[in-house]
C-alpha cells in the first residue's frame, strides 16, 4: 500500500484543496486498526487499517466478496471485529449495539418499511431520538423537500418507483443527522441515466450537508466520480488509497490497473533505470518501452507497463522507429458514439486495446477491420509496475 | 380448446362436494324444522333457536367454549410468535433441530394420547381439573399450529427490515414491535384464527382435561346425543357452522387485502 509521491506531475482532475488525510495533525473521524472479521472458516476482512475524515466522501470498491460490505457492517455495528478495533471521533465502538452508534446506513435492498408511508419512513429515526412531534415532523417535512418527494409523503413504498425508493431511503437514513452516512451499493438498482444523475445529486447533497458518507460499491464508476478518496480492496484487504485520478493514472499494482477501467500490460525486463525514466526490453515492441518513472528498479527485473487505451494512438501510417512502437492489425472495432475502441492484434496472438474519442464526425480515412495499423504511447503515458 | 368444464368434471365436483357438504346442509335444514323428531320433516320453523336461548346449560357451555377459545388462541399465539422466532431467527443454535421437531410433534399424534398425557400431568401436579386445565390443554395443542402459520411468513420476512430499525436507533425488542409484527401481523392473525377454531370444536382434550363446572359446548352436545338427538342440537351446530365460517371467511378477506395492498 505504498502511496506514490510524484511531485513533478498533476495528476488528473484535483477537486479542490480538500485533504485532510495529507495533514499530519488532522485526526480521523473513523479509524479501522488492523481489523480482521472471520465467517466460520472464512476470512472476510484480513487487517484492515484505514482513516476517514469528517466532511470526506470515501469509497470502498472491490468486486464482490472481497469484505467491502462487511467492512461498512462492522462500523455500523451488525458485526463485531475478532481482532483490531474501530473507533468513531476517538471513540472505540466495541461492543456498541447499531442503535447506540450515531452512523446510519442506507441498505441495498433501501429496506423501507411497508406498512409505513414515505413520511413515516423518515420520521423513524427522529422518533427514536425522542424528540417532539412537531419538532418530527417539521424535520420530515424537510428531508422530504430536500428529497424533492414533497407530494409523496403518505404514499406507502410500493407505490413509488425504484427511483423514489431509492430517494426515500437516503432521506431516512440522513434525517436524524448522523454522523456519518453508510451507503450500500445506492446505486445498484437504478438504471444507468438514473444512476448518472443521482451520483451528481449525491455529491451535491453530501457538499451541502458536510456530512461524512462512506459508500461501498463494485462499480468504478460510480466510486471515482462520487468518491474524494477511493480504497480498492481485494480479498478482504485494502490494495491502495488514494484520489480516483491516482488511483486510476497511479495504479500501484496489476490487480488495481486491471479491476479499475480497461488497461494494456506489457511484460519486460529493466534494462535501465536511472530515478527519472525506465527502459524496459520486450519481445512484442522492437524500440522497447521506455517511461517516466523515478523509483529506481533494480536493473534485470521483471517489471510491467501499464497503459490506458486511451492514451495509445493509432497510426494508419508507419511512425518513425523508437520505443513505445507496435505494429498489429485490427481484430475488432467498438463503436461506442463518443469513443471508439479499437481491438489490435499483436504478431504474437495478444489483443491489445487502444481508444480513440471520435471529436470529428467525419474522417478522411477511417480504421477498418483487418488494417495494418502501429500503435505508439508517449513515455509518460504508461505506469511501471513492480508487483 | 374448449375451456369450460367437461361432465366428467362436473360430475365429480358434485359428488366431492355432495360428500363433504351434503350431512351439514341436511343439518343446518333440519335445524329449521318444527317437528319434535329430528328426521322428520313437520314444516318450517324457528322455534329450536328459540328453546335455545332458553336453555341455560347450553348458554353456559357456550360462554365457557368462547372463554377457552379466547384465551387459549392468544396464550397459542404469543407463544407460537416466540417459537417462529426462535426457529427462523436464531440460526443453527445447539437443539434447533429437536426443537422444531418437538414444536411439530403434537401436529401428529393422536389427540387421545395428547388428551390422556396432559390429563396424567395435572393429576400428577395436583391440579384441580376445571376451566383453565382445558385452557392450558388447548394452548398446548394449538400452539404448533400458530408456530407453523407464523413461521412461513416469518421466514419470507426480509431480515434487513430489522436491521434498518435497529441501525435507526430502536433496539431490537422495539425493532421486533415497530417492524417485524406489523408485516407478519397477517399469520399472526390467522394463526389466532386457527388456535380459536381448533379449541371452539375440540371434544377430546376438552373431555380429559375438563372438570365440574366447564364443560364445553362440544361436550354438551356430545353428552345430549347421546341421551337422543335433539332439533336443538341442530340449532346450536347450524349457529357454530355460521361464526366458523363467517370467521374463516373474514380471515380470508384480510389476507386477500393485504395482498392487494402489497
């Protein structure tokens, strides 16, 4: 889980100046201390260290089985840790039922009651708080304005469209004003137009209320365009942390390039590497591959290349010889509106990918199936990897 | 195809329902019949429901069945509820097995040996037979058939109901209370349904475990048939045979709303 430093390039798109996590003296909101949850045989977190920090929009993301959503039950108290603790605001929570934690969670399944309406859906938290009745339902009244569900509020939840529910759930679980918000795989249910839409929304709502949100999903997307911070988990570990632009332009690993969007991995052996760039000798590009990269790597090592289609161009005509240069021919072609992909195919039998956007409609010569074409990268295109 | 019903078909729905139907219809008749003798048909008349409610030894084992029926239900009920519970909810707990089987076990076994076991219990405790040892009886014996109505519904709950309470700040006893029991009220209503009409027409456990001064309404009967069938006796079964049904019927309608609802 090494965080690489790379002063000497911006990474992707920065947010805002919002990093807490890069201040020594900002103490965490929730912090996992090499938490480790065991299922009967199985282990479904295996040490997990983290820190959240209030006002932070955090991701865990990981395929399916891979301990995120346990993570996310044992802050909310559904599970106990066998080893490690979790504390809350340097609180550990140990032993604390879910109804004494001020964190709530919104379920996958939105777990609404049936037999309440939508308006006493959301007052259900405020009732357990104690609170006066005009104080609930002034506070109902709000989060259903906020939910833009004003008209609803005595319909019961079968009545309301997947959208709805999934609105209704959020105003539940933010109206008695936790904390911290735990979102289970939100998204799952909507379609995609739907899904797009809300993750804006949920961004706006989580900037406007300053409310700390930890979401666990398996989509990518979902987690980069929502998320300040992202961890990638595998196998119930944490694999790497960081911003979704390092995390995607960063990867510190094959498993991270790989799970998060399409990558290209060439294999190769260091032949140079002198803490500025690396050049790597492989049989499928004549030139080698040559990148920017300042971690010196022992010179003989195996050592991967790691490069997004989209930053592979495609030459209909020869470029001049040198590094970063393959020659294939054209497998397949994705036409997906605003982006092409092209599938190359290398003498060797391996397919690469290579993107283009299409920014005109029309072009002089297009790609064509079966084209000899030659793909090139520049040497800050790719990332080296080690592991 | 012809979609209708062939003769084949009908023919045999009148016979299936002419088996099950036909001696009560020939009941609820005769029990409108003026004539003294029971077989005989001497014109209408409703004068057998008036002898009815004046006879006092009927009345009483009347208001004796219901008092049984209620409490024993809601005793079956409660408990049933907790069993359901304790089955679909705790998991492989250590006996699971064996208690569920020893829930079920009454569903199968002669109602005599039932009767004539709790019989040797109370004698054995020293407990003087009367009406609550029908009560406690009934509870017993109706107590797996509220387990298993509950059971099923409770297993299609969906836990994170629960969870969604309980992570909203309500314990779990609350959470149990505000959530889970509204959406399984449905069983657990026609669980109560089932316990009070199993007890309302229940003559074996009710005759072991009965005692002076609370006998039942099936007893009665059961006890005047035997000195000769009275047209009474077919007033009061034709007055039983309409709250059963009306009461089967309203369970029904609640069930059939619900789902309409859902």
């Amino acid at each position: 889980m090494t965080q690489r430093s790379r002063p000497r390039l911006n990474i992707g798109a920065v947010r805002s100046t919002f990093a807490p996590w890069a201040d020594p003296a900002a103490r965490p909101l929730v912090r996992f201390e090499n938490v480790v949850k065991r299922f009967g045989g199985e282990t479904a977190v295996a040490g997990v260290s983290l820190d959240i920090y209030e006002g932070e929009f955090f991701a865990l993301l990981g395929p399916s089985g891979c301990g995120k959503t346990t993570l996310m039950r044992l802050l909310a108290g559904f599970e106990d840790p066998d080893e490690g603790r979790v504390t809350l605001a340097g609180e550990d929570l140990a032993g604390r039922p879910p109804h004494r934690r001020p964190v709530n969670m919104m379920f996958q399944s939105y777990a609404l009651f049936p037999h309440l309406s939508v308006e006493k859906n959301i007052a259900f938290g405020l009732r357990q708080l104690g609170l006066a009745k005009d104080e609930v339902a002034a506070r109902a009244a709000e989060m259903l304005a906020l939910v833009r569900l004003d008209g609803l509020a005595r319909r019961k939840p079968h009545q309301l469209s997947g959208g709805q529910r999934q609105r209704v759930a959020l105003a539940r679980a933010i109206a008695p004003r936790p904390r911290m918000l735990l979102l289970d795989e939100p998204l799952a249910a909507l379609d995609r137009k739907l899904r797009e839409e809300t993750q804006f929304e949920l961004m706006a709502l989580q900037q406007s209320l300053g409310m700390t949100f930890l979401i666990v999903t398996h989509d990518q997307e979902e987690a980069m365009v929502t998320a300040d911070r992202i961890a990638v988990m595998r196998e119930g570990q944490i694999v790497q942390i960081g911003r979704p632009a390092e995390v995607y332009e960063a990867p510190n690993s094959r498993y991270v390039a790989d799970f998060i969007g399409d990558v290209n991995l060439f294999e190769g052996k260091v032949e140079r590497a002198d803490g500025q760039s690396v050049r790597l000798a492989s049989d499928e590009a004549q030139g080698g591959f040559e990148a920017v990269e300042d971690d010196v790597i022992a010179v003989g090592a195996t050592a991967w290349l790691a490069v997004r289609p989209e930053k592979i161009q495609v030459h209909l005509d020869a470029p001049p010889p040198g590094p970063n240069r393959l020659a294939g021919k054209v497998a397949d072609i994705g036409y997906l509106g605003d982006w092409t992909t092209y599938l190359v195919e290398l003498p060797n039998g391996r397919t690469l990918r290579a993107a283009r956007a299409n920014a005109a409609r029309f072009v002089e010569r297009p790609v064509d199936w079966d084209d000899q074409i030659w793909l090139t990268f520049a040497p800050d295109a790719g990332v080296v990897l080690t592991q | 195809m012809r979609r209708g019903l062939t003769a084949f078909n009908r023919v045999s729905l009148l016979f299936g329902f002419g088996f099950l139907y036909l001696p009560i219809f020939l009941l609820v008749v005769y029990s409108f019949n003026a004539s003294q003798l029971v077989t005989v048909w001497g014109g209408f008349s409703t004068r057998w429901y008036a002898s009815l409610f004046r006879n006092e030894q009927l009345l009483d084992a009347v208001w004796v069945t219901f008092r049984v029926g209620l409490i024993s239900a809601t005793v079956a009920t409660i408990l049933g509820t907790f069993a359901a519970v304790a089955l679909v909810r705790a998991g492989r707990f250590k006996g699971r097995t064996l208690f569920s089987g020893l829930v079920y076990a009454p569903l199968v076994m002669p109602e005599v040996v039932l009767g004539l076991s709790l019989l040797l219990l109370f004698v054995a405790f020293g407990l003087p037979r009367g009406f609550w040892t029908v009560v406690i009886g009934h509870a017993t014996v109706t107590l797996c058939y509220a387990t298993v109505v509950i059971q099923a519904r409770l297993a299609a709950f969906d836990r994170q109901l629960e969870e969604a309470a309980r992570d909203l700040g309500c314990p779990p006893f609350k959470a149990f209370f505000l959530v889970t029991l509204p959406n399984i009220a449905p069983a657990v209503a026609a669980a109560w349904m089932l316990a009070f009409t199993l007890s309302l027409d229940d003559l074996v456990i009710a005759s072991f475990t009965s005692g002076p001064g609370a006998t039942t309404l099936p007893m009665r009967i059961y006890s005047q048939v035997r000195l000769g069938v009275n047209p009474e006796i077919n007033a009061v079964s034709t007055l039983l045979i309409g709250l059963v049904a009306t009461g089967v019927i309203a369970a029904y309608l609640m069930q059939l709303r619900r789902r309409q609802d859902a």
